[in-house]
C-alpha cells in the first residue's frame, strides 16, 4: 500500500504550501477540523462537544446552526440515528444549508419534540433523490410532534417526499405516531408525496395522524395525496387538508392507501370521499368555522388575522 506524505487537511487533500511524497508507510500530518457553529468548515463534519444534551434527554435546538448540526450529527454515525431533540425556539433557516434527519440507510428513529414552534425559510433541494423531507426518512420507533413547517419552507426530491417525513419504515405490524403537525410550504416531486408523510411503502406499517393539517402546495406527477402519497391502512383523527397543486390520484387526493380511516377530518378541494371527511369551504377555513368544527385544543385561531387554523 502507498501512502501520501506530507501535511494533509482534515478531508484528506494536501495543505496549502505542502508538496506530498508517496511511501509504503503513513507519514501523514493531519491539520485540525476548522470548526463554526459546529460544522467543519473544510469536511464538514460535525463538532461533537458542539451541543450536549440536557437533563431529560433532549439536545436542546434554538438556533438554525443548532438544528443544521443535529442532523449532520445524526448521519455521521449510526448509533446517533435514536437521539432526540426538542426545539426551544421558532427558527428563521434563510440561507443555513440543511439535508434534512436521516436517511433511508439509516432511517431516524428518536423522538423530536418541535415544541410548538415553527420553522421558517428553510430550502432543500434534492431533485434526483429518494426519501426527502424535513426527516428524511423515519423508523417507526420515532416520534414527531408539535411542529409548523411554514409558507416558505419548500423541498424538491424524486420520490417519497413529504413535507414533514419523506419514507417510513419498520418491521411488521409496526405504527409510527405523528401528532400536532403543520405544513404550509411546497414540495416538488415526481411521485409518491405528502405534507405529513410522502410515503410507507410497507403495507403492513400504519400511520397514526392526529391533529394534523396542510395548506401548502405540492407539484408532483402522479401518486400524491395532500396528507400522504402513501399509507396504506392510515387513522386520522381531527386532521384537515386543502388540496392544491397536481399529482393527485382521483378518490385518494387526501391520502392514498388502501383503506384509510377518518374521525373528524375535514377536505377543502378533493374528490376523494369517506366515511369521518366531511368538506369546508375556504370561507369557513379563515373565520372560524373549521375550527369549531374540529373541536380540538390542539389548534387555535385569531380570526381576521389567521387565514386557517393554527398549532397552540
């Protein structure tokens, strides 16, 4: 085996000045990461000792570098997919890169806890890539709840893309819970999308969705659902969606699968039709009366200034 000589940067390239020699032993000298904000700014790796958890558990995220550096934590080891986070505060991510949790790989499976908050000007843009969304992909272990993606937070992937979760997976007969979640932002895809959750493609896993909603938009070719592009035997319960934009499979623009469940929900622009969806009006939806009508402490509503029911 040969090997460079000289010194190196922490990504491996030769250091600036250096003039490498090559020999069968490792002579290399490595320079530091150069770490900011948690991010080496040469490798990209992440600062280990940039956030510790607190005391229940939690790495608590209240910036947009926080939460740029826990999911590059999450991806850079496996034993970190389990981790959980709790925002602490609403984040604006203008032009902080973000590739979203997890992967297929290695599919998320800790709980984040959005904290009631919201997440504002956020970009990702994977337009040849399966599994994308603010969690990329998620075991069904995991736990995702009380978080608002908002109108300008948009994602473009190929397939099993979702504005919350891009994929879920796990073993049989397994249920992922997702509960208090909001999406006003677009996504952007080819097949297989959704607000909440793009899609499971495990028949036998079931999708809990409860106080639920979506006003964004997504563009797709085929296969889309405003809720979910795909779950198979879903339960929803006190959820509502406005349909808008394209891919949608005709009967199943809410949430496409084999034989969804509804208790409460509520549908603005779909032709698909159960028994717990009933249809609101965008009249109703902006003074109040969708959220009479949903009758759930988990959304609130300043009327004349919220144009929809909102996540407390």
């Amino acid at each position: 085996m040969v090997y460079a000589c000289g010194t190196l940067r922490c990504d491996g390239t030769a250091a600036e000045g250096t003039t490498l020699t090559y020999a069968n032993t490792n002579g290399a000298q490595y320079q530091p990461h150069v770490f900011d904000q948690g991010i080496c700014q040469v490798c990209s790796v992440p600062d280990a000792e940039y956030l510790y958890p607190n005391r229940q558990g939690y790495y608590p995220i209240s910036t947009p570098q926080a939460l740029r550096w826990f999911a590059a934590y999450v991806a850079s080891n496996p034993a970190h997919a389990s981790l959980d986070a709790r925002l602490t505060a609403d984040l604006n991510m203008r032009g902080i890169p973000f590739d979203g949790i997890g992967s297929i790989a290695v599919p998320y499976s800790g709980e984040f806890d959005g904290g009631s908050h919201t997440i504002d000007y956020l970009t990702i843009r994977k337009t040849d890539q399966n599994g994308v969304g603010f969690i990329n992909s998620a075991h069904t272990t995991a736990w995702i709840h009380d978080l608002t993606l908002s109108s300008h937070f948009a994602i473009t992937g190929y397939r099993y893309v979702g504005g919350i979760i891009g994929h879920v997976s796990g073993p049989e007969g397994s249920i992922i819970r997702l509960e208090r979640l909001g999406f006003e932002g677009t996504l952007t895809l080819n097949n297989n999308g959704g607000a909440i959750v793009g899609c499971i493609p495990n028949n036998n896993i079931t999708a809990h969705l409860r106080s639920c909603y979506s006003v964004g938009k997504i563009t797709g070719t085929t296969e889309c659902g405003a809720l979910s592009g795909w779950s198979s035997y879903a339960r929803l319960t006190n959820c509502y969606a406005r349909v808008n934009g394209s891919g949608w499979e005709t009967g199943h623009d809410v949430v496409r699968g084999f034989t969804p469940v509804f208790r409460n929900c509520y549908t603005y622009g779909a032709k698909q039709t159960a028994e717990g969806l009933s249809t609101f009006t965008l009249t109703e939806m902006r003074n109040g009366t969708l959220l009479q009508n949903l009758n759930d402490p988990a959304y609130t509503q300043v009327t004349g200034t919220d144009t929809n029911p909102k996540l407390r």
